[in-house]
C-alpha cells in the first residue's frame, strides 16, 4: 500500500480481478420539468434551441380549450386531430379553423362564430409568442442556459402540472363532432370507457350522452361480483343481489339480467 506524505486527493487502483469501468459519453443531457407543449412523460430528443422552442413552446392548453370552445369536442379528442396531422399548434388550429368556416359557408357543417383565423386568436386572447418560457417552471431556463454554453444533444421530458391535468379533462360547449383542417380527418366523439381488472366497461352512447356514469362492484359470493350502473337518478344492478339463493332457478344463474327476484 502506497504511503501518502501530503494531504490531497489520490487515485488508488485496486486488482479486485474484474475489468475496470468503461468510459461512456457525456455529451448528451436529459432535463425534466413543466413545459407549454409537448408530449407528457416521453423522453423528446432534440439538438439546439429552436428545436425546443417547437415542440415545448405553444400554448397548447389555451388553443386547445379554445378549439373546444369554438367547434364543439373534448381535449382527447382535439389532440388525437392533432397528432394526426402532425402539425404544431398554430399550424394545426389554423388549417382547423379555415377548413371549419370554409365548411359553414358550404353548409357542410355548423355555423361556427368566427370568420377567419385572426378573429379565432383575438376572440380566445390566445398568446402568440414563440417563446417557452413558463411562469413557475425552470425548464427553458435550463436548456437555453445549456446551449448558450455549447450544449448538443439533449432529451427533454415534460410533466404535467395541475393546470395541464384540467385542460385535459375540458370538454368545451358538449357538441359532437368537430371540423378539422378541412381535410377529409374529423374528430369523432368517444364512448367514455374504463377498465376494472380485466373487465372493460364502454358506455354505449359517445360524446356528452355517456358522461356521469358511475359504475360500482360489489362481492356477491365465492368468485362472483354485482355490478351497479347509475346515471343521475336511474340505476340498474346486473348479476347477483343480497339474498339470492344461487339456486338454478334463480334468474341470476339463469344469467337474466337485470336480476327480476324482487329484493
């Protein structure tokens, strides 16, 4: 063992009979944090600024709700449009609102209350800077501090805050169906649907008709479970109620439902 005469920081190799730590890059950094736009949760390649500004820089919750506001749709259903036109947001509320109030003059499709694309903007006071820089979030700070200093590569991952978690459940004024670019793409109402271990509820009815669905399972025996479906004051039970004798008799192991045995 080496003898050490002054104060200081050594490097001291060990032979513990394996091979020793390969070098790796360190030219490529990962930053984490609130954005105006992009994907959520999904690791963003990028390679210098204006990149960033694109994909994190829009005011997708303020185009979104408008979008919803002017047309009709819920917001799953206007970023499903606009991943698919695989646009960025202005680019992509823009051709949306041309190609809706081409359709209204037409008498394809409902009137809408704006007359071009300026009127949509002024109306819904949508922010038109290019700029990512968010109130209360680092994150831009942080990447253009990086490429000021000769940053490259770089992967970006944006968290939702609460306020991207309300956009994303905004439904706007409850139409059905929306224009979108005036390309043969429409946004289609969904059926609201949510999955209990491996059963799959699906509402029959799409769009504002299957909303405040409140689905309940209940144990009803060995293996067995009792579904109750409730929309406002109606309610309906399917399979096995208290006090049922399980007999093959029953209309619940006849498999009718809603259970007739009165109780």
């Amino acid at each position: 063992m080496p003898e050490y005469l002054a104060p200081g920081v050594f490097v001291e190799e060990i032979d513990s009979g394996s091979k020793p730590i390969e070098g790796v890059g360190t030219n490529t950094a990962a930053f984490i944090g609130y954005a105006k736009s992009g994907e959520f949760n999904k690791p963003t390649f990028i390679t210098n600024w204006s990149q960033f500004c694109q994909a994190f820089g829009e005011e997708e919750n303020a185009i979104s709700r408008a979008l919803c506001d002017e047309l009709g749709a819920t917001v799953p259903e206007v970023l499903t449009a606009k991943k698919t036109s695989r646009k960025g947001w202005m680019e992509f509320a823009q051709a949306t609102i041309q190609g809706a109030v081409r359709d209204a003059n037409n008498g394809n499709k409902k009137s809408v209350s704006v007359r071009n694309f300026p009127e949509f903007l002024r109306k819904y006071q949508i922010p038109q800077s290019s700029l990512p820089y968010l109130e209360g979030s680092y994150l831009a700070h942080a990447v253009r501090g990086y490429y000021d200093n000769g940053g490259g590569r770089a992967y970006i991952i944006r968290v939702a805050r609460p306020e991207d978690l309300e956009t994303l459940q905004y439904s706007g004024n409850g139409a059905k169906t929306v224009a979108a670019a005036g390309e043969p793409q429409r946004i289609a109402a969904a059926q609201a649907q949510a999955s209990v271990g491996p059963v799959m509820i699906k509402a029959i009815k799409a769009g504002g008709d299957g909303n405040n669905i409140r689905v309940e399972v209940e144990p009803a025996g060995d293996n067995e479970f009792r579904l109750k479906v409730s929309q406002g004051d109606d309610t309906e039970t399917f399979g096995r109620r208290r006090g049922c004798p399980g007999s093959a008799a029953c209309p619940c192991r006849a498999r009718t439902f809603p259970c007739r045995r009165p109780g």
